[in-house]
C-alpha cells in the first residue's frame, strides 16, 4: 500500500513499527511459556551458571558472567523487549 498510494507512505510505516514491536514482545511471550513460565525460565538461566565466551571488544564491557543473577538477567531481558515495544513506535512517530 505504501507504494501504490504515495500519501499514506507515513502511516503505514507507523503501523509498520507498531506491528513489529508488537510480533517482538509475543514472540517473548511465546519463548517463555515454552519454557514453562517466567520462574521456569529463571531456574532453567540457573542451571546454566558458566560463564560465557565472549570475544574482546564485549569483554570490556561485560566483565562478570550473564548468568550471575539469573533473575537480573531475565528482568534485563524483559526490559529491553518492552522498551523495543515502546521505543520503536515512538521514534517512527518522531521521525
């Protein structure tokens, strides 16, 4: 539609975003109830307590294991899913 009707190329791609930011934070959802819910997850990230490589430019800025707090971990996770969810819309409305 964007292309055929050059007048609502602008809507479209609000709607666009919008959809995208939405389809993320189901698909999180769906990944975590196919972990069996949010507890499961954190118990499934603590069993998983060794460290992760990671190559050297990350090393200076991540410098314990991801796994140290499961539950930070997990809640960072979420966090960033919800600000895509947020984010992603308020900058197409912005641009």
């Amino acid at each position: 539609l964007s292309l055929s009707f050059q007048e609502i190329t602008p809507t479209m791609d609000l709607l666009k975003e919008i959809y995208e930011g939405y389809t993320v934070y189901l698909f999180f959802s769906l990944l975590v109830e196919y972990l069996g819910g949010e507890a499961r997850a954190v118990e499934l990230i603590k069993q998983r307590l060794e460290p992760l490589y990671r190559p050297f430019p990350l090393k200076l800025f991540c410098s314990g294991p991801l796994t140290s707090d499961p539950e930070r971990f997990f809640v960072g996770c979420k966090r960033g899913v919800m600000q895509f969810v947020i984010v992603r819309p308020t900058m197409a409305v912005i641009s």
